[in-house]
C-alpha cells in the first residue's frame, strides 16, 4: 500500500514526486548492477529476481557486495538494503514492518535504490522492481519510486500436511492428500512453493496435521514413537468406511497395509524440515505447526498412550513432544491447537483447556525455561472452546505472543464478501484484548482457475480492524495444495496448484499487502502470463464467471465441508442436490436473498428488489453469457493459445456452463414449488421447461471439465465425475413430470 510521508521530516525530502514514475531510461551500453548484502537470504532472493527480469530484458548483470555498488563502470545500477542511515531509520519508524521505499538518483549512473524496513520489506521492495522490469513491453523503462508496507501484517496459508500414512492430515481419502504424501518429502516441491508465496506477498505458512510429531521429531522418553521411512497405504482409500475410520484418525487396516516409497531415517527428516523453514524464513515466512486433539496417530499403544482425554500417559507425551519439537526447530515461529472433536467438557484436570495446558501450554513453557529469549507465538483456534476458558485457563498462564483462531466465513470463502459469523466474537476479543487469525476456508473451488480481484479486495477490506486481526490464512480441510493430479494433459512433474492457480493465490496475497492494485495492474500480469490473448478481455470473463460460485453459495447455503461441493452439486452425506433440495434450502444469514420455500409461502409479497430467485437466476445468466462472450472475444484470430491460456479460458468456459445450470435449475425450483402450492399445470410445464434446459447446460459443463479434468475422489464430499452425476441432474426432470 502507498503511503505519503508527513510533511516535515527532511529525511524524506526525496520523496517530493512521491509515486510517479521517473523518467530514466535504461543506458545505452545495457549493462546493468545489482548490490546488495549476500548475508542477507531474502534480499538476495530479491536480487537474484531482478537480475533474471534484467537479463530477460538484454541487459548484462553484474551482482556484487554493498561495499563495491560504485564498481563495474557505467550502467543502470540497483541497490537493496536494510535501513542503512539514519534518514532512512527516521522513515522506517514511520512505516513499520515489511515495508520498502524505492528512491532514484541521477548522479551519474541512474541508481534504483531500494530500503526495506526489515529484510522482508527490502525483499519486497527488490520483488516490485523485478516485477515493474518484467511487466515493460519494451527493453528501455522507466520504474515507478515510493514508500510501500502492508495493509495487513501477516498474510498466510493454511496448508493441511500428509506427512505419511501412518501421520495423515484431517482427511486423506481424497485423492489429493493420497498423491501428494511423497510430494512432502520433495525439497524441490517447498521451494518452488515457497518462493512463489514469498513472490505473493505471503509470509505466514501453517502446516495443518493431527498429530505431526512422529514424522518430525524423536523424543529421548519415547523413541519408539518416531517413524522411520515415508509410506502410503497399499488400500484404497474408501468413502466413510470404517476401515479408514473416521476423519484426524488413523486406522489399523491401513497401519497394516504399508508400502514405504522413500527411505528416511529420523535424523534425516528432521535435517529435510529444518531446511524447508529456513529456506522459508529465507523468504521471509513464518512456518507454525497446527493440530488437532487428543490424537495420537501411530503412537497409540506404545508406553500407555492411548486417545483417551484423562489418560496422563498422553498429556506427558505431548509435552515431550511440543518441547522436542521447538528445540529440535530453532527457526520454527509457533505452534497451534484446536480443542478438536475427540475432547469433552469436564469437572475435573482434564478438561479441555487444562488438558490443552498441561499439554501444550507446559510443553513451550518448558522451551521458555530452557531458552528465555525466545518467542513461541501460540495459536489457539476457537472451536469447541469458548473464549471465556480459554482465557482463564490458558491464555492468561502463557508467558508470550498468544492469539486465537477463527473459521472466518465458515468453509465458504467464496460466499460474501462480509459474513457475518464473527459478530460475538469480535466482542469477546474487545473484552480480553486478544487478536484473531481469520482461517479462510476455500472448501468450494478445487478444480477451476478462479480469479475476481474486486471480490477479495472487498473481502479483505471488510476483515475486522487492526486491533483484533493479527492475520489470515487460507486454504482447505480436505484437500492438499501442493501438486495437481487431475489435469488430462499434465506438465512433467506435474504443476504446483499454487502455479495452475496463480492469479488466485496472488489475488489474496498482493491485495493483502496492499488493496490499492488495480485493474491496470492485473490487466498486465495476465498479458505477461499468458501472452497472447486480450488481457481485458479475459480479465472481464475471469471475473464475471468467478462471480458465479459465490452467488450459488449465498443463495444454496451450507456452513461446512461435507455438506457441498457446488462444483459437482453433492454433500457427502446424501449425494447429489436435487432440486427438492433448492426449494428446501436456506439463504446465507446476512445476505439479504429470499430463499424459495419463503418466496413461494410470501407469494413474493415484501422481497427486496435483486434478492428473489428470479434476480439470483438472471444474474448467474448474465455472468455467464457475459464471460462467455468475453472469453471468445479474447482469442486473437489465426492463433495458437499456448497451453495455459487455453486451459484458463477452458475453465471460464466451464464456470459458464455451471453458471447457467443454476441459473436454470432455480428457476425450475421455483416453478416446481409453485406447482405444488396450488398454481397448477402451467407451473408444472414451465418448471420441466426449465430443468430440460439445465441438464443441457449440465452436460455441456461436463463435457468441458471433463475434458480437462480426470475424476478425483474429494475427502469431504463426493467424486467429481460429472458425466455420471448427469442421471441425477437428468432424475430432477422426472421429479417435475412426476409432480402432482
């Protein structure tokens, strides 16, 4: 974000043409010199990307130490450093954290000269100068100088970790967790993963598993709880069997049927994650394990642990195992719990949060005796746990940073831009003076490109103030971001999700580092990404077709996970959403829409205007035809898309045809229920009319993903195999013929 200095500080008199563009072009000779502090890992990730957008550009680049800047002759110079004067410590004050200023002189040599308050602002700042090279469609540029620091202080994703079969993250029967086990234990898969966040702003990494601990760390009381080797299960993962058991657990039909697919001692491992956090501390990023409990996975039976709540066999080890593993990771920021599903009320030592205390709590708390300059930030999710205990129990005993955590938006972050969940909490929060990680729940879009930079700009907008936000992180329950594994004309090794899905992860990132970035700003990423399509063009359609998830969910409301898939239409209990189920279903709470049952029994008497059925299913129409006719206006004539601009539009292709299904299928819901309620043969008629016209639009959607896409299995709900769910969208016809 932009920031003007205040008047009167005379060290930032340089800044008087704060934010406009300089003019300085690139000199003739097309040399070009980076300096910059070789000790100093982010600032180097920084040089090393401008010089690849110099080199990219024709220029010869030259990097070299700090104390050599003038050396190497005439060229277009570029300096990054960490506040190295007074003036700057002056500005730096000002900004605070993560910021940078950009600064050009013209004595001599242009010199692009970037400060960042930290060493992650002087990345960032050495980031913006790489990427203003890069967007230039021509060799000679001009870059753009001032002062930058984020709108919102730690930007981070949620990251639900398969370490193994015998340590699963929440649920692993979907595919996605079971094809990525070995994807964890692959450097090259975290480095490129974490550059990239690191190239989207964020700086917060949080590894999601129920019990981590046997595959990162060995305890000196309980070595024969640490594992060895990494393995998968050789059965297939089966949809709420009880042989997988249920979700966080692991089983003993699969502990049973092992097959290791990489060899790893323990010592091994533990030198595999201290890498991965300091390459992610050399990104700038913060790395925190978080868990749920009382889980033990495959510890359970060795010296007397079992799940039990009141078992303090158990309590001991996860003490050991919390110290462990902050000795064992010096650069590791924190630790997270939830008081998870498998813990209960009690009366007496045991209870949730003094069983959470005596686990957790005592176990940083011994760290603190043993290292008491070192700060553990401690998560504590609020779930199943109010704040009041949390506070008298454990907050108020915790010597250090302490925050909470909360499901923002439910499992639905692609919903509103301002749900309405957190209400009391933020009272609470007042009241104890205790700050909130808002956990971002994406359980709605897996398969398709999503990209609407005024929906997240809105949604990051309306988060809570300052004061009671100490963050965010997105992403998933019960499914793993790390590689795809469905695409039909896969890269090799397959893509990142967070490289198929980068315009979407680098909507929440960048714009939560700074919400000013605008439509010109994307406008050219696009252009730079995908080359040769119309970049407003598709800009138009990405949005208007990413509208259309959204609208559904506010409209077909479900709190959690296994309760939608508004990709495939299905719950994970009871499958496919017929269209009974539109008629029957509720709105989102705050989102002003009329549901159809209420519509129907108000005979559309006192509805708002744009909130009704109709106005849900003619705008889900409009943001179809409209991204339709965008995508196709967006191909340029006699050429080849490359691969990805082709699968881009494939997807806003797809989101279309959903779109229109919808649209169709609300109004065949709403005909129906009026048939029923008395209106006779004419609603019945047109309610068939309109359930025809959604299967075809379902099978043209099915015939576009499908193309695209191979079925996977989705822990949380069903399989995506849209041309077999199209007999059910083809049964809610005959539920229309069929009505009385």
């Amino acid at each position: 974000m932009i920031r003007r200095w205040p008047s009167g500080l005379a060290a930032l008199a340089w800044a008087v043409a704060l934010g406009a563009p300089c003019a300085s072009a690139a000199p003739a000779a097309r040399k070009a010199f980076i300096s910059c502090d070789a000790s100093v890992a982010p600032v180097v990730f920084a040089a090393e990307e401008i010089r690849k957008a110099l080199e990219a550009k024709g220029y010869t680049v030259a990097v070299m130490p700090l104390a050599n800047q003038r050396a190497g002759g005439d060229g277009l110079r570029f300096v990054i450093q960490v506040t190295p004067d007074k003036n700057d410590a002056v500005l730096a004050s000002y900004l605070g954290a993560q910021a940078y200023g950009i600064d050009l002189t013209t004595r001599g040599n242009e010199t692009y000269r970037v400060f960042g308050t930290d060493a992650a602002g002087a990345m960032y700042g050495g980031l913006d100068l790489a990427e203003q090279i890069a967007l230039h469609r021509k060799r000679d540029f001009v870059l753009a100088i001032g002062t930058h620091r984020p709108a919102i202080a730690r930007r981070g994703i949620k990251f639900n970790i398969p370490l193994d079969a015998r340590t699963p993250s929440y649920d692993d029967t979907g595919d996605a967790a079971q094809k990525n086990i070995v994807e964890m234990w692959n450097f090259a898969f975290w480095r490129e993963f974490l550059d990239d966040m690191a190239r989207h702003r964020y700086n917060t990494l949080t590894l999601w598993n129920p019990h981590p601990f046997p595959s990162i760390v060995t305890c000196p009381n309980y070595p024969k709880c640490a594992l060895d080797d990494v393995c998968v299960p050789t059965i297939k993962p089966e949809y709420r069997s009880r042989s997988w058991r249920e979700p966080q657990f692991v089983s003993p039909k699969v502990l049973a049927n092992l097959k290791v697919i990489r060899k790893m001692t323990m010592d091994e491992k533990i030198a595999f994650w201290r890498r991965v956090i300091a390459h992610a501390r050399g990104r700038g990023i913060d790395v925190y394990w978080i868990t749920w409990n009382v889980l033990v996975n495959s510890a359970e039976g060795k010296y007397g642990i079992t799940a039990a709540q009141d078992n303090p066999k158990t309590i001991a080890y996860i003490r050991e195992c919390v110290r462990q593993t902050l000795l064992t990771y010096p650069g590791l920021r924190g630790i997270g719990v939830t008081a998870g599903e498998h813990m209960r009320n009690r009366k007496d030592e045991y209870d949730r949060e003094k069983w959470l205390w005596a686990a957790y709590g005592a176990g940083v708390m011994d760290v603190r005796k043993l290292q008491p300059k070192r700060q553990v930030r401690f998560i504590h999710r609020v779930w199943n746990s109010g704040m009041g205990p949390i506070v008298r129990d454990f907050a108020s005993k915790y010597d250090g940073p302490f925050e909470v955590g909360f499901k923002y938006a439910r499992a639905r972050l692609y919903s509103s831009t301002s749900p309405p969940f957190c209400k009391d909490l933020l009272r609470e929060l007042a009241a104890h003076k205790v700050r909130c990680w808002w956990n971002l729940r994406n359980d709605d879009i897996f398969n398709f490109r999503w990209g609407d930079p005024d929906y997240v700009r809105a949604f990051l907008k309306n988060l809570p103030p300052k004061h009671l936000t100490a963050g965010y992180h997105m992403g998933s329950d019960g499914y793993v971001w790390a590689r795809e594994h469905t695409s039909t004309e896969p890269d090799s090794p397959r893509q990142l999700e967070i490289r198929k899905h980068w315009y979407r992860f680098m909507l929440w990132g960048r714009l939560g580092y700074d919400p000013t970035l605008g439509r010109e700003f994307f406008e050219k990423k696009i252009a730079a990404r995908l080359g040769k399509v119309d970049a407003a063009k598709l800009y138009d359609a990405w949005q208007a077709a990413s509208k259309i998830i959204p609208q559904v969910n506010r409209f077909h409301w479900r709190n959690w996970d296994f309760m939608w898939a508004v990709e495939i239409c299905s719950d994970q209990r009871k499958g496919f959403h017929t269209v009974d189920d539109f008629i029957s279903c509720d709105t989102m709470a705050g989102s002003g829409l009329v549901s159809i049952r209420d519509y129907v029994a108000q005979d559309g008497r006192g509805a708002a205007s744009g909130k009704t059925p109709p106005d849900v299913a003619g705008r889900l129409d409009a943001w179809a035809a409209a991204a339709l006719r965008s995508a196709l206006a967006c191909r340029p004539r006699r050429t080849v898309l490359g691969k990805e601009s082709r699968l881009t539009l494939a997807d806003i292709e797809a989101m279309s045809h959903l779109g229109h299904y919808y649209a169709a299928k609300i109004r065949g819901a709403l005909a129906l229920a009026q048939c029923r309620k008395g209106r006779g043969a004419e609603k019945k008629t047109e309610a068939v009319k309109h359930l025809t016209d959604a299967l075809g639009h379902w099978k043209r959607y099915a015939e576009t993903a499908s193309k695209h896409y191979e079925p996977q299995l989705l822990a949380r709900t069903r399989r995506t195999d849209w041309h077999k769910i199209t007999r059910y969208v083809e049964a809610d016809v005959k539920i229309a013929r069929d009505a009385k």
